[in-house]
C-alpha cells in the first residue's frame, strides 16, 4: 500500500502528527534507525510533505526534541573566532543557555531523559552527530569526532553536577566561575595534543 500524497483529507494538524511521528521513531529505533519515509509513513503523507515542513533528518530530530534554542543555532556565533579561544567561547555559550531559567526546566527534563539506557542511543546517533561534531569540523579541528566526543564528556559533566544533581557549590557558581574552571579543559580538548 502507498502512503498518499500531500495533505490528508479533512485538516489534521499535519505537522503535529509528522513531529509526533518523528518522536516515536527517534525514540524507538534511534537516529541512526529513524528514515523521513518511515516518519512519513507513520504520519500518513509523504515524504516531500516531511521535507516541506521541516527540510533535513537534522532539522527534523532537533524539531523533536522540542527544545527552547536550536543549540547549532546557538553555538554558530562562538565560531567565528576560529579555533583559539573557541573552548571559553563555546563554554559561555552552552552554560549560558542551560542558565537560562526558561530553558533551565526543559534542558533538565531532556538530560533526564537521556540518562535512561533505553534513550541513550539518541546522544550517541543523534545529539553528538548532528549538533557537537559539526561543531569541530566548523571550527576545522583534526580528528573532530574524537574531540567533540571529549568536550561532550565535560559539557553532559556540567548538566549533570549543575543542573540535574545541582552539586554544591558548582549548581551556585556565577556563570563566569563555571567557565574559567572548565574552558581551558574544554580548549585542550579542541586544539591540544590528543593520544
């Protein structure tokens, strides 16, 4: 059986049942397993339809996430400078955001989420691959893979100790301390010698 073309009949919140599609699927199989056709199918429209509304399988899973700030939106400003100096940049950033207190609640239920075995697929496949590696080949980084996979250990280290466990006197620190304790590790993660 084909999935039809184009809008459903009647006018079922389209975009809705794409993204509640898409939750499941990214849940269920991961990103690595999730397709748009499949999306689309789950949906009933076709896959052009899932393309329209939210362009990219990228586009899409940070759609799904349902998150405050798209973070490749939020971190491409820290960017620009290049590599040097690109760990405090970053850092500010990403710590800037969490503190955020209408972004604070949705970011902690998230980390929950992700601290599940059955989500933890979705860091791995979808989190690291769509929004921290293009963040290393941007900045033009050897090996950036191996890299972002080191700074993502110190970044899920913050949510953890600051925000889900609020460890004291880390959950407290101004957000300047936070960042001058942790960005000259995150800096030698991106630009030092690796193993």
């Amino acid at each position: 059986m084909s999935t039809p073309r184009g809008r459903r009949p009647g006018a079922p919140d389209t975009r809705a049942a794409i993204l509640a599609a898409a939750r499941t699927s990214f849940a269920g199989k991961g990103y690595a397993g999730t397709t748009i056709r499949g999306i689309a199918s789950a949906a009933g429209v076709d896959a052009a339809l899932v393309h329209h509304y939210f362009g990219t399988k990228d586009d899409l899973f940070v759609a799904a996430l349902e998150l405050p700030v798209d973070p490749r939106e939020a971190i491409a400003p820290a960017l620009v400078g290049g590599p040097e100096g690109a760990g405090e940049r970053v850092l500010r950033v990403f710590v800037g955001v969490w503190d955020d207190p209408v972004n604070t609640p949705v970011f902690v239920a998230l980390a929950r989420t992700l601290l599940d075995p059955s989500a933890s697929h979705l860091l791995r496949e979808g989190f690291l691959p769509v929004v921290l590696n293009p963040v290393g080949r941007a900045l033009g980084l050897d090996r950036p893979d191996l890299r972002m996979s080191l700074v993502a250990s110190q970044m899920f280290g913050i949510v953890l100790g600051r925000y889900v466990l609020a460890l004291e006197p880390l959950a407290s620190l101004p957000t300047d301390a936070v960042v001058a304790a942790y960005a000259p590790t995150i800096q030698r993660y991106l630009t030092g010698d690796l193993p």
